[in-house]
C-alpha cells in the first residue's frame, strides 16, 4: 500500500490521505515567454522612451522616381500645350465680341 504520509503541512494540519510527496507536474510550470505571450512585440508601456528612427521596425519608402512621360517633348506635354493656346485665343474672341457688343450698345441699337 503508501508509505505512511507525513505529519503537518505549512498550515499546521495533517496532510491527506490522496497527497503524495514525489508527485512531479506533467508540465514544466509557468515560463516568462508564456506571461508575455499576450502582448505584442511593439507594446508601449508607461516610462518606456520614444523608440528612434533606427529602432523602428518599418521602414519609410523613398519618394517614388519620376514618370519618364513628364519631360517637354512628351505627347501630353503638347496637348496641353495646345490645349492652352487653344483657350488663350478663344478667350481674346470673347473679349472682342464683348467689346463689339458693348459699341453697339452705346450706339442705341438693339442687338
């Protein structure tokens, strides 16, 4: 049968009759990678300082190179070009028809 259990435990009282003294846990017991496991790796915490441009985990992306598309020769450099001559002459036409039609007007005919 089992050896004779011991006398009192920390409390002062005897033990029971189910405690066995060369009981080892299946486990290893708590380690501290388990207590930490919620947190993630970036966490704040309250005192902790600012964390630096080299201590970051992301990197920032240089600007982006520009278009080859973008030079003056380019197509739709032309077009607006073009498209900016285009509205420069029309509006000169508004103005002379406006200046036409404010003559007119002074001379008392009906347009």
């Amino acid at each position: 049968m089992r050896e004779a259990v011991p006398g009192l435990n920390a409390v002062g009282k005897p033990f029971g009759a189910n405690y066995d003294p060369h009981y080892k846990l299946s486990f290893g017991g708590t380690k501290p990678g388990r207590l930490y496991a919620p947190y993630r790796r970036g966490m704040k915490f309250v005192g902790d300082p600012p964390k630096t441009e080299s201590g970051r985990s992301r990197r920032r992306r240089p600007p982006p190179a520009p278009l080859l598309g973008d030079s003056e020769n380019s197509p739709a450099r032309k077009t607006e070009a073009a498209l900016q001559a285009a509205l420069k002459k029309t509006n000169e036409l508004r103005q002379c028809l406006l200046a036409l039609q404010a003559a007119y007007s002074a001379d008392g005919e009906v347009l």
